[in-house]
C-alpha cells in the first residue's frame, strides 16, 4: 500500500508538472504568435508598401504621361497653328499664284482701277496697296512693285503666274507692262483700248525694280 500511495503521489506531481507546461507553452506560444504576427506584418508592410508604391508610381507615371503628352500636344498643335499663321502669313487663309488667266480675270473684276487718283491722297502706292490686298481676299497671291526712277518713282502689282511666270501689271488701268531696268517707264505699257501714256516731263528712267511679296 505503501508504494502504491506513492506511486499516486508521483503521478499526481508529474500530472501538474505537465499541466503546467502545456499552460506555460501555451501563454507563451500566443505571446510568441502575437510578436511574431507584429513583427512579421511589419516588415511585410514596408517591403509591400515599398514594392506597391514604385509599382504605383510607375504605373500613375506612365499613364499621366501619354494622357500630359496627348493634351499637350493637341494644344500646343493649336497655339503653334494660330502662332505659325499669324507670324506666317498673318491672315487665316492660304494665298497661292494663280495663272494667267486667274490673274487677268481678277483684274478685271477687281475695282481698284475705278477709283480716283488725288494728288498727295490717293496716288499709285494706294492704288498698288489696294490691288494687292483685295487679290489676297480672293487667295491669290499678289506683290506690290516699287519702280525706282531717275527722278522719283511709281508702284504697281505684279502676279507670280504659274504658267506664265512673273508678271507686271498697272494698278492705275490694269494695263499689263514689261518693266525693265535702264528703260523709261511709259515704253514698258502694253498698248490697251481708251489708255494712252504720252512722254512725262520728268525721267522716268528705271534704275531698279523692288519687288514685295
């Protein structure tokens, strides 16, 4: 009997022995689970937030790219359109040579020739001037001439005809004319109907022929 109480006893103390370490493991299991957790998810935080945030930012930076380019290039194709025709031409349209044909039929529709010529007011560079800007309405292209005389000088127009090449023209009376360097200006008139240009009183020698486009 004797053993046997002692065998209860051991058995007793190794059972609370036991119990004891499993609650022991367990407390420390959790509070080993609980660090472990904290820490883990700490460093899995940064590094994920570190991956993400470059994913992300490549990402963001790829699309706001090509959607920045895709803006910047339609507005600045606006302003560099308006900025180029603007400084270009300064009109909205596009001028062109017409033919011979086109630059005859235009003069003689165009009324500039009609108007009245006022010493000191309204004189050849008027008539040029005028010539020059209603052809460019119509979209041709139309230079103003300065004849450059041994005494004085005089304006008229002129058409880069694409079949006929450079052509002169009289803004005063549409006549057209052969301008050329050394020659009196009234022997360069092409003969026209109702117009007749008598020998003037001053030389009306060309000495040069500036030609603006």
């Amino acid at each position: 009997m004797k053993w046997t109480k002692q065998i209860f006893i051991a058995i007793g103390i190794l059972g609370v022995v036991c119990l004891s370490g499993f609650i022991v493991y367990n407390i420390a299991y959790g509070i080993g689970e609980a660090e472990g957790y904290d820490k883990g998810y700490s460093a899995g935080q940064k590094i994920g937030y570190s991956l993400g945030q470059q994913d992300g930012y490549d990402e963001g930076y790829a699309t706001g790219k090509g959607e920045g380019y895709d803006l910047g290039e339609a507005d600045g194709y606006e302003d560099g359109y308006a900025e180029g025709v603007e400084v270009g031409l300064g009109h909205g349209y596009t001028l062109r040579d017409p033919t011979y044909k086109e630059a005859v039929t235009f003069l003689r529709k165009d009324r500039t020739d009609r108007n009245k010529y006022v010493e000191d007011t309204y004189v050849c560079s008027h008539f040029a001037r005028d010539a020059c800007n209603n052809a460019e309405e119509e979209g041709l292209r139309c230079a103003f001439v300065e004849l450059r005389f041994g005494e004085g000088g005089h304006s008229i127009i002129a058409f880069d005809t694409i079949d006929e090449g450079l052509l002169f023209f009289e803004s005063q009376t549409d006549m057209r004319a052969t301008p050329v360097i050394g020659k009196r200006w009234y022997k360069c008139l092409e003969p026209k109907p109702g117009y007749y240009y008598e020998k003037p009183s001053y030389d009306d020698t060309i000495m040069d022929i500036l030609v603006i486009w």
